[in-house]
C-alpha cells in the first residue's frame, strides 16, 4: 500500500503578538483571510492527498472563510480539538486521525501563518524525504551575525553562526513517530514538532527553505507577506 502525505495545520492560537483581537490566521490579506492563503498554497503541492485543520472547539471565526476555499474543501478535513499549545493541538489532531492513518504514512505539519509557501517548496521537502526513515523540516542557514544579549541590554558576546539554521514549516515526519514522539514530550520544552522528535532520540534532516516562507508573528510581517503573494 503506498504511502500517504497529509498536511496538517494547528490553527487553534490566537496569535497575540500580533496585537489584535482577532485570530492572526484569520486576519486580512489581499482581500481574503490569511489562512485562506496558506490553504489554497497548500493546496497547490499536488502530493499532497489531504488538508487537515486543527481549530479550538471555541473557534468561531472559520466559517467566514468557507466562501474562499472554493474546490479545495474537497480536499479539507476540519477537526475541532485543539488545545493551549501548538503541542497539544499536534498531538490531538493525530489521535483523530488513528484509525484513517499508517504508521508509515507522512504527515507534514505546517504553521498557519506561513501563507507564501510554494508547490515547489513541498515537492522539494518531499523528494529529499520520502525515503527517509525519520523526516525532517524546511529550514535556512542563519546569514545574519548573532549577538548575545546580557541582563541590561547591551551585548555580552557575538554568538558563533556556524551549523545555524532557522526552522521553517512544513516540517515532515511519519504519522507513527511522530505520535509517539509528542505523547512522551512535555509540551513546555517542545517548540515545533522536530524538537520533540529530537527528544526521542532521532535526528531530524535539514532540507534547504525559501526566504519568502514567512511566518506572519508581528504586523509589518502581513506587509511583507502581501508582497510575496502580490510577486507570485
């Protein structure tokens, strides 16, 4: 039987960094909700069989953005189980999905709010893992120079940004590790799903990201976003 490539979204946060009362995925842009954009991007990468969304069960936002989604409903399952923590949200979404999903199956795990990932993106995450034993995530090597701060601000020493990289979404793992993975992880030291993968053990593969898969956290960022998408 071969095997499966589901992308699941945990969408059940708030976002307040981003200083709205409404949700950052369901923010505006371009003229339609921001997590619109990431599922219609999703949406493009033809390996992928199914879209998974993991909303809080007090989400009362998503059915604004049904008119959007046009065909890919088609394709958009929507579970309401999430939790406090993205961990959780992970962590429950895969519970309901136990009796549909092999231990060998891909799950790709992608934020929300990173509505500027490419088809060709995915596909390239996809051929460099397939036949991985243990998966692995989008990433970029840290360019920038790295400063380490002390107590007052000021800088106590410059960090060495050798063998950095900077995690980025969708990150790929098989269904069965991954679920075990989460459910022996503590959910305040897991910050992304290779975090808990590399708790249990394993060592995650890097596979080289895009500058313009942004994550959407303060609001200059949905300028940027809107820009990206505007180019594409």
């Amino acid at each position: 039987m071969s095997q499966r490539f589901i992308a699941l979204l945990p969408a059940a946060g708030a976002g307040s960094r981003m200083g709205s009362e409404l949700p950052k995925q369901y923010l505006p842009l371009l003229g339609k909700p921001l997590l619109a954009h990431t599922l219609s991007a999703l949406a493009a990468a033809p390996q992928l069989d199914r879209l998974v969304l993991v909303l809080s069960p007090e989400d009362g936002w998503f059915e604004s953005i049904v008119p959007h989604l046009g065909e890919l409903q088609g394709k958009l399952t929507v579970l309401r189980c999430g939790g406090a923590s993205r961990a959780e949200s992970v962590r429950n979404g895969l519970a309901a999905l136990a009796s549909e999903l092999a231990c060998d199956d891909w799950v790709l795990v992608h934020d929300a709010a990173r509505p500027c990932i490419a088809a060709s993106d995915i596909g390239r995450l996809i051929d460099a893992l397939r036949d991985e034993p243990v998966g692995g995530i989008l990433a970029l090597p840290v360019a920038d120079t790295l400063k380490r701060a002390d107590g007052g601000g000021q800088i106590a020493a410059t960090v060495s940004r050798t063998g950095l990289w900077r995690a980025q979404t969708p990150q790929m793992f098989r269904y069965g590790l991954l679920r075990d993975a989460l459910d022996q992880a503590a959910d305040d030291t897991i910050t992304d799903e290779a975090s808990a993968i590399e708790a249990s053990g394993h060592a995650p593969r890097l596979v080289l990201g895009n500058e313009r898969n942004i994550k959407v956290t303060y609001p200059d960022d949905l300028a940027l976003a809107a820009l990206y998408l505007q180019a594409r």
